[in-house]
C-alpha cells in the first residue's frame, strides 16, 4: 500500500507563487515517476507535471511551462510543484499520483490551489 499527502496549497493572488509538496510512504519501490494533475470545477482532470523517479525527467503541459517547476527529493521521498507567476485559470483542486512500473498508481487526497484578488 502507498499513501500520498499533498500540501501547500491555498489562496493567492495573481503573479503569485505556490509550493506544492506530495509526500510518499509505503510501499514506495518501483515507483516509476509522480504527476501532478488538477481538477477546475466542471472541467475533467488534466495532467500538468510529471518526474521519473530515477534521472528526474520532467514533462509539463504547455499551459503551465516557464511557469511551473517539478522536482523531487528521493531522500525525503517527497515531489514538489512550484508554481510560479500564477494565474486565475490555474485555480483547481491539485492532485499528485505515483505511477509504478508493475502494478496500479496510487493517488492523494488533493490540495485547493485558489488564485484571485
């Protein structure tokens, strides 16, 4: 069994910067990357950011690139969403999962991310 938490989020004001954090434990070995996703009310869930575990590839969607950072610390078991320059259209509910080479991915509970003024 593998629980992710999700942290960080909250109410910002446009331009501003959020951390989101995703902190893995269990049964964690052979997970093969983590993704961040969000879920805007009325709207389907969408991939954002993805990091491989092991050589930390990174992938972004085109919405979010040059503004988003994703990066891991193996140590801490932990993947962070840095999200900087943060606009009204990024406000959802963020989600992280972890994906395993053999076997089912795993998700978070979520953490609101709000940007408004």
């Amino acid at each position: 069994q593998v629980r992710l938490v999700e942290s960080g989020g909250g109410l910002v004001q446009p331009g501003g910067s959020l951390r989101l954090s995703c902190g893995a434990s269990g049964f964690i070995s052979g997970m093969y990357a983590t993704s961040w996703y969000r879920q805007a009310p009325g709207k389907e869930r969408e991939l954002v950011a993805t990091i491989t575990t092991t050589g930390g590839v990174t992938n972004y969607v085109d919405s979010v690139k040059g503004r988003f950072t994703i990066s891991r610390d193996n140590v801490k078991n932990t993947v962070y969403l840095q999200m900087n320059n943060l606009k009204p259209e990024d406000t959802a509910l963020y989600y992280c999962k972890a994906v395993f080479a053999l076997g089912p991915s795993y998700w978070g509970q979520g953490t609101q991310v709000t940007v408004s003024s």
